[in-house]
C-alpha cells in the first residue's frame, strides 16, 4: 500500500466502514471503475471537466486547513494525491515558489485512464490554493497521443 495512503488510514482520513461505507477528507467517498467515469466523460466537453476537477481538491482544503498545512507542505500533500489515485509518478521541473510558471510531469501512466482534463483540474486547484495565486494549466503532451508522458504548464494569472 502507498505510504501516503497509510497515513491517511492512521489519521482516520481514509475509512473503509463495515458496512461498506467509504470516507475520504471526512466526506462520503464512492469507489467507481475507470469505464464508468470514462462514459461519463464522453457527455461532457474538456472545459466542463477541467472546471469541475477544480473542485475535487475542496473537501481536502479543510482538512488540510485544521491540520495547519500551508504553501509547499499543502502543495506537497495534494500532489502526492496523484499517485494515490493511479494516475502515474509525478515530477515538477522549474519549481520556484515566485515563479508564475511551474512544469509537471506524470509518467508511468495508463493511456485508457481518465482523460487528463480532470488531471489539468487538479494540480490547476492544487497550486493555486497552495500558492495562493490563481493557476492555469494546460497539457502539452499527452500518453494518449503517443507521448511517453504527460507534461503539464501551470502558469498564474
């Protein structure tokens, strides 16, 4: 099991109840196969799914607010979230905290995963309420295309 997970499980952030109920950031958690959510994005546009993965960080803030977690210890914690969630090994390249624009990378990914729009949505949340400065992030490369990796530019604005 992923360390991280660990954690969550000893802190009681991650609870598996039996009967059945799942609990994630003290907030009702479902557990879905890939293919459901991959139908689920064929009703939607890319910008719909990016706006809404901006969201998916929300209930972690708190948490993470309680705990007193601020700036790159937030932002280290949420991106660890990536890993955790399968969507590959993350690498950030050209970090400076002053700087506007930071580059991620994911490799190691699955190219039938979840589209990387709910990725963009993401770490576009995770370093704007970490660096406490608005993101945007856009993918220039993708698995999905044939690339060995994802790379993602998250630029402030």
């Amino acid at each position: 099991m992923h360390k991280k997970a660990e954690e969550l499980m000893f802190a009681n952030l991650l609870n598996f109840g039996e009967n059945g109920n799942i609990t994630l950031f003290n907030y009702p958690a479902f557990l879905f196969p890939s293919e459901f959510i991959l139908k689920m994005e064929e009703r939607l546009s890319p910008d719909e799914i990016y706006t809404l993965a901006k969201h998916i960080p929300a209930p972690i803030e708190k948490v993470l607010e309680d705990r007193q977690m601020k700036d790159l210890e937030r932002l280290d914690f949420l991106l660890e979230l990536v890993e955790i969630l399968g969507m590959g090994s993350l690498n950030i390249e050209n970090f400076d905290k002053t700087s506007n624009t930071h580059k991620v990378i994911i490799s190691n990914t699955n190219p039938n995963k979840i589209s990387c729009n709910h990725t963009r949505g993401y770490l576009a949340n995770a370093f704007s309420t970490s660096l406490e400065k608005n993101f945007e992030c856009e993918e220039t490369e993708c698995v999905s295309t044939g690339s060995q990796k994802c790379v993602f530019i998250l630029n402030a604005k």
